[in-house]
C-alpha cells in the first residue's frame, strides 16, 4: 500500500517553500497541488475499505451476530481519532482558502459553495457520530446492557454520511480547488498546513493516529 504519512507531506511542501521566494512558481504550486489532491484521494482509497469493514462488522452487531468485539471497537477509535488525521485537517485548510477565493470570484460559483457542500461542518458531524459510536462500544465491552438497535441506526447513518462525504469531495471540492485556487492561494495553503501538522505532530496526536491505524491495518489483514 502507497501509504505516505503527514511527515512525508511536509517534507514535500517544505521543499515548495524553499525554493519559493515570494510568489511560488506556477508550476511548483502546480505540483503542491496535485501532490495534496492525489494523496487526499489515496486516502480515501483507505477509509472506503475501513468504512467497508465497518459496515460488515456494525450488520453483524445489528444482526446478534458479532461474538470479536475487538475489530469493531478498533474501527470505532481510528473514526473517532479522525479529527486528528492529517487528511480532515488538510481539507479543512484548503476549503476555508477555496471559500475566501470564490468570496472574490464574480461568476457566481461562490455564492452557493457553503449550500452545496459544507465541508468543515461535515468534519465536525462525524467526529461527533463516530465520537458517539466509539461511547458505546466502550460501555458495551465494559458490562452495560448493550445499545445494539441504537449503535446499528448509528452506524448506518454514519456509515451513509462518510460516502455521500467522499463523493462530494471528489464530485465537488476537488475539481473547484483545481480551477480557482492560484498560485497564492498554494503558497498560502503550504504555510498553514505546516504549522498545523507541525503543532499535532509535536502534540503527539499524529504519531497516536498513525499507531491506531496500524494496528487496524494488521488486524483487517489478519482477519482475511
Ligand atoms: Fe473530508
Ligand atoms: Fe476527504
């Protein structure tokens, strides 16, 4: 799997800044761009057969099937870990920059962005959800009386949420990002990301999210 992680990213995007001084050079922001935008979809790639895993494991749950309880409740902690992957905080940076540009941009394509696909918001509900979700599991594996009809209406409303998410990204921001953003924009992009992934990985929020995802990673090629 071509798994690069947030280090990797900053490396790439430090390289960008040093070589530019003042404007970045179009084709540099080019390649910032496509760089962040081809590992935001390799991404996806990954959440989609978690996602998956999730929804096969969350049926069995509904169902009275489940008797492993662990990957379900690996599953539950990497989405409620989310917010502290790269990937949510890297869309984030670029949606609140795409939405200041087409603020200025006068063929209109601004004046409904927020309507036609709120991203940041989208971030902070399933935080929420899978934050919620991850609540469950854990009492559930403590004794509790288990929540079953609750947690599996949970999880398909979830699981329902992250797809339409994905394929709004990839039908909507994608492309937008991709025709409005400017070479500035890029420059500025490349500054915010830095500090921001510099702040979590000395946090150490980025290296624990890593850790989660590798363990789930063993765990779903184990299970196969
Ligand atoms: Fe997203
Ligand atoms: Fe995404």
């Amino acid at each position: 799997m071509d798994r690069k992680g947030p280090e990797s990213r900053l490396r790439m995007t430090s390289l960008a800044n040093n070589q530019a001084r003042g404007a970045m050079p179009l084709q540099k922001s080019e390649a910032v761009m496509n760089a962040l935008v081809d590992e935001l979809k390799s991404d996806h790639e990954r959440f989609r057969r978690y996602v998956s895993a999730f929804e096969r494991e969350t049926t069995l749950l509904a169902n009275g099937e489940l008797s492993d309880y662990s990957l379900i409740q690996q599953l539950a902690e990497f989405f409620s870990a989310l917010p502290d992957e790269a990937h949510h905080k890297i869309e984030d940076i670029i949606y609140v920059q795409l939405a200041e540009r087409l603020a200025d941009d006068m063929s209109g394509q601004g004046d409904n962005l927020h309507e036609l696909f709120d991203l940041c918001s989208d971030h902070q509900d399933m935080a929420a959800f899978a934050e919620t979700f991850r609540e469950g599991v854990a009492q559930m594996l403590s004794g509790a009386e288990l929540p079953r009809a609750e947690l599996a209406e949970l999880s398909v409303q979830y699981i329902q949420h992250f797809r339409t998410h994905m394929f709004n990204e990839e039908l909507h921001f994608f492309p937008l990002i991709s025709e409005f953003l400017t070479s500035d924009d890029w420059e500025q992009i490349d500054s915010k990301i830095e500090a921001v992934m510099g702040d979590a990985r000395l946090s150490g929020k980025v290296s624990d999210v890593e850790a989660l995802e590798s363990s789930l990673l063993a765990h779903l090629q184990s299970s196969h």
